[in-house]
C-alpha cells in the first residue's frame, strides 16, 4: 500500500516565479476515472512508486477513512507533482453530486479544468453544467477520454459526442495527441505537433490529416501563424507550441487525448500542462 502520509507532506517543488505553476482541477461525475487519473499522474512524474486502486482504498487522494471505506472521493484533495521543471498542483474532486461545494471550490482555485469523460458512458447533464459554467467565466478546459482500454470504447466516437454535449463550435475540440493501439489495446500515443511517440507503439499510424486539421485550427486565431501557414510555410514545434498555448488560454481550443486506467496517457496530460495550460497571472477576476 502507498505511504499516503509521506505523499502529503513532502515538501512541494519550490517555485520561483508564477510561469513555473500550474493548478489544474480534475471535473466529472462519479466512476469516470479522476482518482485513478490523478493516481497515474503521479506515478509518471515520480511522487509515488506504485499506482494505488480506487477499489482497494489505496489511492493518494482519497486518504480518508470514509473514502477508503466507500471507495470514493468525498473532497477535494491535491497532489503537487514536478514535471520539467513546472510544479503542478492536481486537484482531484469528487463526482457525486453530494459534494458538489468541494468541486466548486476547486473550480474557484484553479487555473484550467480537466474534464474527464469516460469512452463508455454517456455525459451527464452535470458535467454539461460544470462545462458551461467553465465557459462562462472563461476557465481553461481540456478533455481526457478515460477508459479507453475497456471493451466497445472508442476515442473518435467519444470526441463527437463531447462535441455535441458541450456545444462547441468548429475547430473548438481537437485531438494533441492520438491514441495507438497493439492488438486492440491502447499501448502508446503521438504527439501530433513533433511526432513524438508515447509508450511502446508496435505500428505508428499515419497521422497526417489529423496534424494537418490541428495546425490549421491552432493558426486560425493568430494572423502571423496563418499567414505563414496559408503561404505554405513549415511551421516550427516552438511556434506550434505558443501558437497552441495561446488557443487554450483563450478557450478558443480545448486539447484532448486518451487515457487508460493502467497509466497510458499520463506523460501525455504532463507534458501538455506544463507545455502550454495558463499559469496563475493569466487567471480571469471571478
């Protein structure tokens, strides 16, 4: 079992300057993953050495007896993890409706939400309220399709579906990084931007159209980018990357990929945060 006093009182990263954090709120309803998300993220960054299971009450987050007992979370609770040289604070909320004050709080602490949808169940009509909240006070949001690696799952499927729920408009809700598979298993991912491959992918897809639609979305607010990218100009992963930064700060895009529960799509959401999510100077007066 994972030492979770140890995990709470070690000593945070040290930060230097606001550029250098993170805060980063876990948003969806009950049994959709953010505990064994948030558990996965730690384990990939190193503040814990093995994943705890929501079912055996061994998880980070959920230190207290009656979510051990219960087997969900009741509060909300934060991890503060290191990742090249960013610290970012997870905070894991509960998805029961019951303790909708815990997510609040969260959502009033934090710089950008992750909103986690699992690829097998519909999206409830909470987290279609959360949502447009989000977008009414103009809070960062990114979508993680949880679960991937359970049966009749799909990626695509479940990104149109997000699309409809939450209302978004064209170009709004575009894939980082795509999800590989071995055997029908998810096994890795691809960085759609430098093509950086993500686990152990047997067979790397082609990916072209699906770069393609990205950049174009992500030049599309910036005249610079889409005057270079309309005169057929290879655009640099540095310019890619601000360019991109930019969209999600504005809420102009919301970046998605995929996650399983035995960590696939953790370095992914890591990488992503520390790359291009809002620090706290650029946090709208609420």
């Amino acid at each position: 079992m994972p030492d979770r006093s140890a995990a709470r009182t070690e000593r945070a990263p040290a930060v230097e300057r606001p550029a250098q954090l993170r805060n980063v709120v876990l948003v969806g309803c009950s049994g959709v993953g953010k505990t064994t998300l948030a558990e996965s993220l730690a384990l990939a960054a190193g503040a814990v050495g093995r994943a705890g299971r929501t079912a055996e009450g061994t998880t980070v987050s959920d230190y207290e007896a009656i979510e051990q007992q219960h087997r969900r979370s009741v509060q909300l609770a934060v991890l503060p993890l290191e990742w090249n040289g960013v610290k970012i604070n997870i905070i894991d909320t509960p998805g029961h409706p019951d303790f909708d004050a815990e997510v609040r709080a969260g959502l009033h602490a934090a710089d950008a939400a992750v909103f986690v949808v699992s690829a097998t169940d519909p999206i409830s009509a909470a987290t279609r309220t959360l949502w447009r909240e989000c977008a009414e006070t103009a809070i960062p949001r990114a979508i993680v399709v949880s679960k991937l690696d359970v049966a009749r799952s799909d990626f695509d499927d479940m990104l149109t579906a997000c699309h409809d729920a939450f209302g978004l408009g064209p170009d709004t809700l575009r894939p980082v990084y795509v999800p590989v598979f071995d055997g029908g298993r998810p096994c890795g991912s691809i960085d759609l931007l430098t093509g950086r491959g993500y686990g152990n992918p047997a067979a790397v897809p082609d990916t072209g159209a699906a770069r393609e639609s990205l950049v174009e979305a992500i030049s599309g607010q910036d005249d610079t980018l889409m005057e270079r990218y309309l005169a057929g100009e290879a655009l640099d992963t540095e310019s890619l990357d601000e360019g991109l930064r930019h969209e999600i700060v504005d809420c102009a895009l919301h970046p998605a990929l995929a996650t399983t529960d035995y960590g696939v799509g953790a370095a992914e959401l890591l990488d992503l945060v520390a790359m291009a999510f809002p620090d706290p100077t650029h946090r709208r007066p609420s």
